[in-house]
C-alpha cells in the first residue's frame, strides 16, 4: 500500500482544494491523517489510485512524497499496539507514521511508515 504525504498551506480552505483536486480526477480518499505545526499543515493519506493522486496533486503545485507503508491487523484489545510497537521499536525500526484503515473482522487494521520495511515485515 502507497502513502502520499503532502505539504499544505495552513490557512482555511485547504483541505477543500486538496479534496477537491483528488475527486475531480475520480480518487477516493480511503484514509487520511493531518496536523498543523509552525504554520505548515501535513497530510498523509491512503487513496484508491496512489501513483494517479500524486500526479493530480503534484499539477496542482502540491508537494507530495509517496513511501510504502506496511499495513497490519491488530487484536482489538488494550495493549495491542503497544507490544507491536515495542516489538518494532526493540528490533531498531523507527515508526515514521500511522494510519487507521477501519476495522476488518473486528480488527483494527493500521498502515505504519516505517524506516525499514523489510524488517518491520519480519516482526508482524
């Protein structure tokens, strides 16, 4: 699964052009995460054609990256993520980020950024 992270302006309105671009070439959003820090907002999402979204983003003056993220079912239970992340963590492997995806038979299903796919492949 491709992750396209986005730089956006922080001013009202820009989530909408965002949007708006990504639907006017018939994308889908399947999952989306964003923050705002020193003035410069970030999202990241998860949408039905990667490779065509960023090209849509990148005509509209977008600054994307694009990174395979690895995505994982965890037990629906307190804790779960914590031994995920301790097991990654303890094997040197740097979560860059997090993504939840919905829930799938009754699993919470996240996509994680990690610095070393392969790796972090091996432990889950």
């Amino acid at each position: 699964m491709i992750q396209i992270d986005i730089d956006v302006p922080d001013r009202p309105g820009e989530l909408a052009k965002l949007a708006a671009v990504l639907g006017e070439a018939g994308i889908n959003i399947d999952a989306i995460s964003a923050e705002s820090v020193a003035g410069r907002s970030y999202v990241s999402l998860i949408a039905s054609q990667p490779m065509q979204a960023r090209e849509a983003l990148v005509k509209h003056g977008y600054a994307c990256s694009t990174r395979t993220v690895l995505v994982v079912r965890l037990e629906d239970k307190p804790g779960s993520l914590a031994a995920l992340a301790k097991r990654l963590g303890d094997a040197g492997v740097d979560v860059v980020s997090a993504i939840q995806l919905g829930t799938v038979g009754g699993r919470p299903q996240l996509a994680l950024g990690v610095d070393n796919l392969e790796k972090a492949r091996s432990l889950v």
